[in-house]
C-alpha cells in the first residue's frame, strides 16, 4: 500500500496507486491549460489595475451617432551621403552629399464602429492597445433633484488621464485644479480592447 506523494489521506495499492498519482496530475495539467487560456482569451487582461493613457480620440452627442476608431499615420526618414575624393598633386579633398527621405505609411480607419450616444473615448495604453469607452446618462444623485431626472456623463477636459479598470467597467480620473490635487472623476463602460498597431516598414 502507498500514498500519492502531497495527499496523505489518500491510499491506493500497487499499480492502482500509480494509475490514480498520473490521473490526478493530468487533472491538475488540464485545469491549468484551461485557466491560461481564460486568461489570454480576456479582452482586458489588467482589469484591477490603474494605468496611465491618452485620450486619442473623442466624440461626445445626446443623440445616436456612429463612432469609429481612426487610422494610424506613420512617418519615418531615410539618410543617405555619397562622398568621393579629389587628388590635386599631394593633397586631397572630400566632397559629401547627403539627401534625406521622409515616407509616411497611412493606416485606413479600422473597420471598429459602434452606434451609441452619450461620450464615446479611445484610450491609448502604455503597450501600444486602444480601448475604447462609452458614457451615457446617467441618473442625477444630486440632493434635492426629482426622481427620473437625468445627468450628462462627465468628460475629461485633458487628454492624459488615469484609468481604473475593473471588469466592463473603466473609472477615470483627471486632474481640475492649479495644484492638481483636486480631481474630477466619472465610470465609462468599455466596449472593446483593440490591438496595438504594427509598426511600419523600413525600406532602405
């Protein structure tokens, strides 16, 4: 008789016991597997963190409108210098001529669109991805309003901001005074997560 090594309540026999130790650590593989892929399948894989963005593109209306994420403009420049010498007797002189090449590789709008109202944002993160959020009204709290009265989402007024995600949902928060201490805040609902854009090419 033996026991499977970690399960010291457990007791098998012979090739049993080996047979119920393999099964037990392909269970333990399987979920594991299927716990990475959960993960990677996520859309936003930092929910609970709080992340420094950009806002790169807003639009904002009362009434229905078709929001749609815009294309991407890459610019680069190409150097180049010829030079070649000039013999005069014992001496010799270089003559360089240098030109210089900017390409710019323009991205056409991506086919991401989406029918809401209220005020829509693209966040830009540090790695690269866009997420874009969505605000409609929301019903006024403020004392001494009447019940059903409603509330425009609040908008930043900047465009560097700090994002709180949790699950569907995206706080932000920016600053509104001199001394930036004083901060003003409202939860926008994400609507997807796109990826970052693919660097473009080089040609030499």
């Amino acid at each position: 008789m033996c026991r499977p090594s970690g399960h010291p309540k457990v007791s098998c026999v012979g090739a049993k016991c080996l047979w119920d130790v393999r099964k037990g650590r392909e269970t333990i593989a399987r979920m594991k597997a299927i716990l990475l892929l959960l993960a990677l399948a996520s859309p936003l894989s930092i929910t609970g963190q709080q992340l420094d963005v950009k806002i790169v593109q807003r639009q904002t209306s009362e009434t229905g409108y078709t929001y749609q994420v815009a294309g991407h403009t890459n610019s680069y420049t190409k150097d180049h210098a010829n030079c070649h010498e000039n013999w005069y007797g014992k001496s010799a002189t270089e003559h360089c001529v240098a030109t210089s090449t900017t390409n710019t590789t323009t991205t056409a709008p991506m086919v991401n669109s989406y029918t809401v109202t209220g005020a829509t944002l693209s966040l830009l993160l540090p790695d690269g991805r866009v997420i874009v959020v969505n605000c409609a009204s929301k019903l006024n709290m403020t004392f001494g309003q009447t019940g059903g009265s409603r509330r425009s989402c609040r908008i930043p007024i900047v465009d560097d901001i700090r994002a709180d995600f949790k699950g569907k949902n995206s706080k932000l928060s920016w600053p509104v005074s001199l001394d930036g201490k004083k901060f003003e805040s409202e939860t926008y609902t994400i609507l997807s997560v796109l990826p970052a854009e693919a660097p473009a090419t080089k040609n030499d």
